[in-house]
C-alpha cells in the first residue's frame, strides 16, 4: 500500500520535472508559417508547367499526364502555333482532386510538367483549387535546365528546319541520283 | 481445311491462306507493317519473320515470312522461338533507325501500329549512333497531312493509293534509304479515298488535317458505332467526341458493307454538326402550344430521305398516312419508287459492297458512281481484278501473293462496260465506254437489253458492241448491272431493270441490280410514302389552298422542286413547321422553326441502297435544345425510340425484325451497359472544373445499349457492339483482327444490319416511254455531281468547303466554240438567272450539257430537259480551280 502510493507520487513529481527541465532544451517545434522548412527538390508538391530554355513552353499538348493521371485531374486541348508549335490552348488542374503522386511528371516526354516542393495549397473555397494554365506556367525550367524538346524532335518548326535536329541529316534530294 | 501446327498447339486453318492471316484469325500476336487484309502479302517489311520446320523431326527450321508462307497442311512453325523472335527485334531496329524523336507531337500516337509493334518486338533503344535521314514534306490538299520523316517504307500507301483504290498522283520515288512517297509536285491529293491513308499508314506520315486542328487522343474519344450520311450506301463509321465537339470519322469495320475502308465525304463531311449556326430551340414561345395547331387533322407533312426511319414514321403518324408526302423531287420520287419494286422483284438481287467486289462483269449506266456512291466506285473497281485473281489460281499462285497476281496480270482486267454522258473516274479500269447524251445511252442500252434476250422492250437504232457486250454478260459467272436515281433520269434504272432481267431470264438465276440511291435513308422514306404522295402534289395542295398547315422534315424543299413553285406554296401555308439540324431557304419561311439533333447526336435506323436496315447509335449528347425530330412530333413525353420502333414494325410486314436490331440490355454480360468512352478516357474530374469543381453526374442513357461513361463492359469483352476497337498491346486501329471472326470476316458481334425488302414479287420488262418532251433546242442536260458539294450537310463542312467548286456546266469544245465560250466563262442557263461556270471536257459529246448544280444554287427542277445557254457576267465564288475531272480541256493540248 505504502508502496503504491510512494510509486504514483513519485512517479508524478518524476513527469513534472522532466517537462520542467524541457524548458531549458532547444525547441522542436517550427515557427511555421514565419519559419519556412527545408523542403527537397523532389518533393512532389504543388505542379507547375515550365519553358525550355529558350524561353518557349514546353507543353505539347500530348496528353500523355492527363492519360497517366490515375484521378483523371487534368485536362487540355492541343493547340498549332503558326510556326509549327503544338501547344496546350488550354491546361487544367484541379487540385482538388490532385493526389501528387507525380504519374504526370513521370509521362511527361519534354520534362514540361512538373512537381513542385510548394505544398501551401490549401483554399477556403474548392473551386479556387482549380487551376488554369495562366497559373500554372512559371517563367523558367524548373528542375531540368537543359532539355528543349524540339531540338530532339524530328518536327520541323519555325526556326529549325528539316535536318537541323540533333542527329539529324540534311534532307534527301529526292530527284538527285547521287547514292 | 489443313491443319497447322503453331508452337506446337494444332489449328485449323484455311491452306488458300497464308500463315500471318492465319495466326492473327486465330487470336495470336504476330508483327507485321505491309500486309493488309485488302491488300495482301509483298514480303516487303520482312517483320512477320516465323521459324518453319519441315517435320516433327526437325529441330533446326529455318526463318521464313510468314505473310509469304502457305498455310498448307501440316505446316509447323513457331513465333515464339528465340532466332525468329531476335530477327524481328532487329528488323524493327533497322526500320527504326531514322524515325523522328516525333511521338508526342504525332495524331498518330496513341492509335500507332508502329509503336504497337515496337513494343511488341521488344526494340526499344536505339544503338545506331549515326544520323537519321530526313525529308521534306509536301502540302497534300485539306485533307491529309504529310510528315514524311516518319515513314519506315513499308509501302502500304501506294498499294493502297495506287493499286487499290487508282489514284494517280501518289508515287514512291528515290530508292533505299532516300525512298520517298508523295506527289511528284505538291498539290491536293486527287482520289476520293484519300483519307484511308490516315488508316492504312502503319505510323504518322499520313495524318488526318481536320482532326488535328481539333485534336484529341484516340482514347480521349467518346465513341459509338455509327452510320455515314454522306451518301446512299450506309457504310459504317466511328465518330468520335471530345469536350462536347464531334473531332473526327473513321471506318467502323463491316464485312457486307464497306469493309475497311470509306471515302472522304464520310471522313471530312461531318464538321457541320459542331456548326455555330445550327438552329437553336425557339425562346418565348410554347411549343406545346404551337405544335397543337398541327393537330387539326388536315396537316400534310414531308418527309425527308436524310431522317431517320423513326422521324419520318413519327411524322406518319402525326398527319396520317394519307397526308404523309414524299420529301423527294417528283423524278427522283419515282426512280426510288421504281428502285423499291425492282428491290422486291425475285428476278434480281441486291449486292452488297462485298458481293459487288465479287462480279467479273459490270455494266455501269448513266450513273457517275464515284461522285454519289463513292464506296460503291471502290467497290467496282476492286470487281475488274477478278479475272486476274482467275489467272492466279489457274497458275496456282495464291491469291493473296499481290505482287504475283498484279505481275500475272498486267492489264487483264474483268469487263467493266460504262454508259455515261461524261467522263468518270472508273473510264481507266473501263473496258469498253459509251460517252454519248442521255437520251442516246437510254437507246444504247436497250438495244443491249434486246441483244441479250429477244423478249426485252424493241429499240430501234444498233450498236457494234452490243452482241458483244451481251456476250460477256451472259458468259460471266456473276454479272452486275448498276444504275441510280441520283443521275435523275429514270429511264436509266428502266434500262438497268430490263438487262437485269434480260439477263436473269437467259441464265435463268436471280442476277445482280445495283441501283444507287443519293441519300442516307432515300429507300427508307420510300418505304414509307404512297407511291402516289408525291411532293409535286403536296406543293399543289397548298398552293390551291387544300392543306393550310405543313410540316416540313429535315428537308429544303428549294433542293427538290422549282424555287418558284416551293416559294409560291411556302407563302401560301398558314403556318409551316420546319424541323432541321442547319438554316436552309425553306427555314427562312418557317413560322414554326424547331432544331433537330445531327446523326452523331440521336439513335436512328437508316435503309441504304440495297435495302439494308441499320442502326446508328448516338455518340454524344446536344447542347442547344435540339431532339430528335421524332421527339419533337410525339405527342408522349415520355415516348422511347424503342417503342417507336417497334410501332414502326408492326405498321407494315415490310419492316419486320426492323425493331430488333437494336441490342438490348438483358443480352449483354450481367446487364450491364457497353461504355462510349475508352477504359483510358482522360481528364473527367477536371474537363468541367472551370464551370463547377463538383463534377456533375454522368449522363444516363435510359434507351441504348451504350453508356455516357467509362463503366461497363468493355468491347474487348462479349460487347453486343462494337464501337471503337482496341486489344491488349493493339492500340491502332489493326486490333479489328481481334474482334473479327476470322480476318476479313464477320464482327464475332454481328450487327451488320438487316435486310428489309423481301423478294416475292415478279416482274416484267419496263417499257421505256420515247422522250418527246426535249425539243432540238439547246443541249441536252446531264446531271453531274461532285462527292464534294452534292451531299447537302456533308458541303458544310469546313474541309469539304475548301474543296467545293461553283455550279459549272461541262461541254464539249465543239460546242464551246460554237458558243464561242471559253474554260472558265460564266454563262447562263435558259437565261433565268442561273449562272454557271463552263468547263470543256474532251470526254463528253457534242450536243451534252453536264451540269453540276453546286449547293443547290442552279433551280435545276425548273430547266427542261434541255437548256440554252447564253454568255453572263463572269461571277466567281469558289471557281472551278478544285475541279478534278479526268478530261479537262486544257488550251495547246
């Protein structure tokens, strides 16, 4: 009996100190929002669409993340600019139904999409989650600085002829005899 | 039967076939690029590579083609095998090589043979450390664009430009690596079938240009099995929606009707249903309301050869039987009417597109095929091989060895004997061709009618060739005679009527009639008019004050009758009720303007040339307020298509088992519906999220088979349809082999349509009445069509319109000159205000006026059957510069 009682209290008198001297420790807690933490590069967060390095969008308008995407979330239309471009005319997300599970960036074929380590996506109204490519698009090439997907791609475009791509020939003469 | 042994598992297999038709009727995967199941075997891709072995005892076999291979009994061969599975992996490597980094930005992708048969082959990095090869690409017309980097020569586009379908302007040029297809300039593209090349190109070099200017991917497609309405001939099609717009046609498969392959006014001459100017439900108005003041009793309606069955039943029923009038011209009615009983008489039969494929002697009269029934014109031409698939088999060369047979043949063709007023894209497979006026064929052919068999109709006059034209028809094995309303004169399907039958009483069989019918649903209406209801009558009616109320269906009358006369009538009825999908003359009168619902938009059953019943099921759903027109005309909200359809069946023997060409729910798996859209439809929880973030729940369809949805149960599994295929690995549009009984056979669904006219009537010789009515004034008058700008809706489309021409008139260069008219001048018709543009053909007589009417601006109902021509004022719309015509006069020639 004495025990017992010599137990509970001294147990109790143990847990007050050890919080007591938890004041004098270094805090765990992060002063977030006023504290940012560091977040890594391939944090799959909020989704943006970038340029290539010449500054032109990178999206073609494949599909290929809208057909990835298990919650079928994202939508667009393929557009052709004058010079020969494909680009999205328009490109949605809805994040309210985004599960970041990156399928997209991982489909994309010109490293177009990508994920993000913002995660402050939270709104007050569900509709605001909706995002439209105006919002989406970002003035730069995110995380893969170099690749241009139309210097690869055998398409011809303003500015690159036939046989200007990467490995790539000049044209057949089709009318030359020569071998 | 033979029987052969595939990595050791024993089939049955069919020996006049070769081993990759085989395999893939047998359900098994097996790459190939050239072979085509129209086109047969080259061996020129070399990826169908098999291992054969001679015996049981053989271990070592040896690498063969399959696609070359008999399938002849005993045979033993595996795909599976190691060598053979590594010689295709690196064939695809080398055909690989040069192939553009271009997936993403290529219509193709998604659909792509080749990237099915990549994977399929296991290839899939590219070792070769040299350059690719490139080339330029050329402007092929509207329809098609040209991204020759692509192309890995497999050669399917020229066999099936060139060789299957005739086309001229489309070549393989240079040789090895350097091979080009194209034009030898750039320019459009001339055929009709032009856009199957979109189909048949294994990959992305052919790509179709509409669908890219709206493009989607295949799987993004909504998609329900369909039926063109181009034209009379009923061919299958899969249109596809996407974000509320229709995007594309392509062929649907049906083995008795167009097989693999449609022409390009079904393809591209869909585009009117996404019009900005299709009529939109009537605001402020109770239409209820207004619809009862047509409930009087004494309301006539007009049908329409281009609605449905439903919706010209519907409006019998609304107005009676008695007040129900055709929706054809006075001389196309009759010719239908004629077509219809010569439909029912046992002397004849009606060919399907594959049993017009199987004739080996035609006699074309009058109608120029590839203008109003271009599949028809494919069809014919596919008929003149027949004789060299004979010499084939007599020098036991298989019949799928193509290049054999071709080379066997040379110029051996089948007889095809033409009767036109002009020339026509079949003269170069022709065998023997009568160019002369109408009136002149009429006679032609009757003297051949009476050359045949001496109790057909006398004809004064004689021919040359007549005995010898009779000769080849009697000796074929299987004669075909092919007429049609669409040339509106009836004594050219009376001519046809009496050779048939001429034909039929000397071989004592039932013998072939083709006769054409202009529009999707002409016989169909027909079957529903009394022969004596014709719109003549109608329009006097109103004129004279009988019938006051009218309603008009799907139809401008000013396309049909004399624009004075349709005119004098409109303004005469008290109120008129016009349903239609697009404003027309006739719609501008309407008191009463409700807005029916495109052919991608309803369920519908339409009757095509031979009398064949078939289903279109709806693809996607109206937004601005239009119905069905039978919807509209019922007086039960609540009425179903079903029970509409099945009034229509007990409303006359004629159109029994009409009703159960619909598939119903309790036969497919567990009850369960069949998904419009693809297992993979993208996007759905965010294509509406810019209106509402909360999605809306799919549209049910209470009345089809088919769901607005991705659930149910996939065709790939026991569907009772089939709209668009796909298979495991086989993405494009090859995977039909999956679905096909064996290849080139029957849907394993079935669903191809229902023959309605019952032949149980006997007939006799037609009579020909002399025509007394053409006075020796002026030239006479041939209809001419254009399969792009005859169709009425299919002309507003976008990329048919930008191949349309004006309203020309084709002569001849004497009577040019004798009107002192040159390649280009305006002129005018009887001096009425009809102007047309002249075009001298070197094929066309003396004394013949070909005119083309153009989108109905010539009031050709109110010409005679002649007509006078005077020099106008030069007035261009579109011109004459899209014209392709075989014959055109060109100065210094």
């Amino acid at each position: 009996m004495i025990k017992l009682i010599a137990d509970t209290l001294l147990t109790q008198v143990r847990t007050l100190w050890l919080v007591f001297i938890k004041l004098f420790k270094k805090k765990d807690t992060v002063e977030y929002p006023d504290k940012q933490p560091y977040m890594f590069p391939r944090w799959r967060g909020r989704i943006i669409l970038s340029r290539d390095p010449d500054g032109e969008e990178r999206c073609v308008a494949c599909n290929l993340c809208a057909v990835a995407c298990p919650v079928d979330c994202i939508a667009l239309q393929k557009g052709e600019m004058e010079d020969g471009r494909w680009y999205p005319e328009f490109f949605r997300i809805n994040f309210s139904r985004c599960i970041m599970c990156g399928f997209c960036e991982e489909a994309c074929p010109t490293n177009a999409i990508q994920l993000t380590p913002d995660f402050e996506m939270a709104e007050y109204k569900r509709q605001d989650m909706v995002w439209e490519k105006e919002d989406l698009l970002i003035n730069g090439t995110g995380k893969y600085h170099d690749y241009n997907f139309y210097r690869v791609a055998g398409k011809q475009i303003k500015g690159k002829d036939k046989g200007e791509a990467l490995n790539e020939s000049a044209p057949i003469d089709v009318r030359s005899l020569m071998p | 039967m033979a029987k052969v042994v595939i990595d050791g598992v024993e089939y049955e297999v069919n020996p006049d076939n070769n081993l990759l038709q085989e395999a893939l009727s047998k359900g098994l995967d097996l790459p190939y690029f050239c072979w085509h199941p129209c086109m047969g075997s080259v061996g020129a891709c070399r990826q169908c590579a098999v291992k054969q072995y001679r015996d049981s005892e053989d271990t070592k076999g040896s690498i063969v083609m399959a696609c070359m291979t008999p399938a002849t009994d005993g045979t033993m061969i595996s795909i599976d095998d190691e060598q053979a599975k590594d010689m295709r992996e690196r064939v695809i490597e080398s055909l690989m090589i040069s192939h553009p980094h271009d997936c993403p930005v290529c219509e193709e992708g998604g659909e792509c043979h080749l990237q099915d048969m990549t994977l399929m082959s296991g290839h899939n990095y590219r070792r070769y450390d040299k350059k690719k090869v490139t080339h330029r690409n050329q402007y092929l017309g509207p329809f098609i664009n040209h991204e020759m980097n692509r192309c890995i020569t497999c050669y399917r586009c020229v066999r099936f430009y060139d060789d299957y379908a005739g086309g001229t302007d489309l070549a393989a040029q240079a040789s090895h690596h350097h091979t080009y297809f194209g034009r030898y300039e750039e320019g459009v593209l001339e055929s009709e079938f032009s856009g199957n090349l979109v189909e048949v190109c294994p990959t992305g070099v052919f790509t179709d240009k509409a669908f890219s200017e709206h493009y989607s991917r295949k799987w993004d497609l909504q998609t329900a099995p369909s039926i063109c309405a181009g034209c009379g001939t009923g061919c299958n099609i899969t249109p596809g929606e996407r974000y509320g717009t229709l995007r594309r046609v392509v062929n649907r498969y049906n083995a008795e009707v167009n097989g693999y392959f449609i022409c390009d006014r079904g393809r591209f001459g869909f585009d009117y249903v996404n019009s900005a100017e299709r009529i939109r439900s009537p605001e402020d108005i109770d239409i209820t309301q207004e619809l009862e003041k047509f409930r009087d009793g004494d309301a006539i309606g007009i049908g329409s050869p281009r609605a449905s069955m439903e919706s010209n039943f519907a409006l019998r029923e609304f107005v009676g039987e008695s007040n129900f009038y055709s929706g054809l011209s006075d001389i196309d009615n009759e010719a239908i009417q004629l077509s219809l009983s010569l439909g029912q008489d046992s002397s004849f039969r009606s060919p399907s597109i594959k049993e017009i494929e199987a004739a080996d002697a035609v006699i074309i009269i009058g109608e120029d095929v590839t203008n109003t029934s271009p599949r028809l014109a494919l069809a014919l031409r596919q008929s003149v091989r027949n004789h060299a698939t004979e010499l084939a088999k007599q020098a036991q060369i298989p019949a799928w060895q193509d290049a054999a047979v071709r080379e066997l043949a040379q110029h051996e063709r089948s007889p095809l004997i033409l009767l036109t007023p002009y020339a026509t894209r079949l003269d170069d497979v022709a065998s023997d061709i009568l160019v002369a006026p109408p009136s002149e064929l009429v006679e032609a052919a009757g003297v051949i009618a009476s050359a045949i068999s001496e109790n057909a109709p006398k004809t004064d006059g004689k021919r040359d060739s007549a005995t010898q034209i009779a000769d080849v028809l009697l000796n074929a094995k299987r004669p075909l005679v092919v007429a049609g309303a669409s040339a509106g004169k009836i004594e050219y399907i009376q001519t046809a009527a009496n050779i048939a039958r001429a034909l039929s009483e000397k071989r004592n069989e039932t013998v072939d009639l083709c006769l054409t019918t202009p529009e999707v649903n002409s016989l169909g209406m027909a079957m529903l008019t009394n022969k004596e209801n014709s719109l003549g009558i109608a329009l006097n009616q109103i004129i004279q004050g009988d019938a006051r109320n009218v309603i008009v269906l799907e139809n401008d009358l000013y396309r049909r009758a004399p624009h004075s006369e349709v005119a004098k009538a409109l303004e005469k009825a008290e109120s008129l009720m016009v349903i239609d999908q697009l404003p027309t003359k006739t719609t501008e009168q309407a008191s009463l303007l409700l807005p029916a619902t495109a052919f991608s938009e309803h369920e519908a059953t339409y009757v095509n040339y031979e009398g064949r019943a078939q289903v279109s099921f709806q693809v996607h759903q109206n937004k601005i307020g239009a119905l069905p027109a039978w919807r509209w005309l019922s007086e039960n909200p609540k009425e179903s298509i079903s029970s509409l359809s099945e009034r229509l069946q007990q409303s006359s023997e004629a159109f029994k088992g009409i009703a159960e060409l619909r598939p119903e729910i309790s036969g497919t798996v567990s009850g369960m519906q069949v998904p419009r859209q693809s297992h993979r439809y993208s996007g759905r929880t965010a294509m509406r999220a810019n209106v509402n973030v909360h999605e809306p729940k799919q549209p049910v369809d209470s009345e089809s088979v088919l769901s607005f949805s991705m659930e149910g149960i996939p065709a790939a599994k026991d569907a009772t349809i089939l709209g668009a295929p796909w298979s495991p690995s086989w993405n494009s549009n090859q995977s039909i082999t999956k679905f096909q009984e064996e290849v080139s056979g029957d849907l394993k669904q079935g669903n191809t349509g229902k023959a309605l006219l019952n032949r149980d009537k006997s007939g006799s010789y037609l009579e020909i009445k002399a025509d007394t009515s053409s006075s020796n004034e002026g030239l006479e008058l041939a209809l001419a069509h254009q399969i792009f700008g005859s169709g009425e809706l299919s002309a507003k489309s976008a990329a048919i319109q930008k191949r349309m021409v004006d309203p020309y008139i084709g002569l001849s260069k004497e009577d040019a000159d004798s009107l002192g008219l040159k390649q280009g001048d305006s002129v005018s018709l009887d001096g009425n205000g009809n102007i047309a543009a002249v075009v001298i053909r070197n094929k066309i007589k003396a004394g013949t006026a070909a005119l083309y009417c153009g989108e109905n601006e010539i009031d050709y109902h109110a010409l005679g059957s002649s007509v006078v021509l005077t020099k106008a004022e030069n007035t261009f719309n579109r011109g004459i510069e899209n014209l392709i015509v075989s014959d055109l006069y060109e100065e210094g020639y």
